[in-house]
C-alpha cells in the first residue's frame, strides 16, 4: 500500500524563479509523513510527541524536474524497510502529468523523551505499530 496526499504550489514554497525552493520540499515531505503517522498509523505528532519523537537520521533526495506555482503534487510514501525502532521510506512526488520531480528514501526513528525531554533514545515499535505500518511495505 502507498500512502499518497496532493498538495498544491503556493507562493511561500516558491523561489525569485517561480519554482519550488528545494527546502521547502522538505517540509512537503515532513507533512506527508505527519499526515501518514495521523491518518493511516493512528499516531498523531499532536499526542506522539508528549512522550516520543520520530526524527529523521537519513535522508536521500533527488531532484528530478521543477515544481512551478499553482501545480499541484502528488506526493507517495511507502515503507521500504521496518527495523525494530526505524523504517526506511522511499517517497515520490509527481506534477499533474505523473512527471517525477524528487524521489528519495527517509530513515526515520521511533524515539522516547525522558520526563524533562533533555535526552531521548530509540524505543522499538510496539506491536500494534509494528502491523499498521507494515501495511506499507512494498
């Protein structure tokens, strides 16, 4: 299963040129995955992070076609790997005539916060985690 979310081109994604500044790709990608973690895995970032964290430790983009102001993405993720307190994603995001504009992968892990949130450490995913995300292995 692919998690995928549309997004429209605004003006405060975009550079002088009219076409997406590369960093706000990132910050599209940190909304897909938010959105995956609320929607699809029943872990909303609003109650995940009064006690763990999922950061990104890895990330592999290339950027294939510019994105210009007013398109509208299409944004994919899947899991391509699930370790016991990290999963490896692959993303994509294409324009409206299924171009590629950036594919890459994310490692991201499961952290817990100790009670003053001034060290945290990897916690393995539990269980019923462990089976939603699974649903999007490919």
């Amino acid at each position: 299963m692919i998690f995928t979310k549309q997004e429209k081109i605004r003006f405060q994604h975009i550079d002088y040129a009219g076409i997406v500044f590369y960093p706000r790709f990132l910050e599209m990608l940190n909304g897909i995955v938010e959105d995956w973690f609320e929607e699809a895995l029943d872990r909303p970032f609003s109650k995940m992070h009064e006690t763990n964290g999922i950061p990104t430790v890895d990330l592999k983009v290339q950027f294939k076609k510019a994105a210009r102001l007013g398109e509208t993405l299409t944004k994919k993720l899947w899991v391509k790997n699930l370790g016991g307190a990290s999963i490896l994603c692959g993303f994509s995001f294409e324009d409206e005539q299924g171009k590629l504009c950036l594919e890459g992968e994310v490692t991201l892990v499961n952290v817990a916060f100790q009670e003053n949130k001034t060290d945290i450490k990897a916690e393995p995913f539990n269980e019923e985690m462990k089976q939603k995300i699974s649903k999007f292995i490919i």
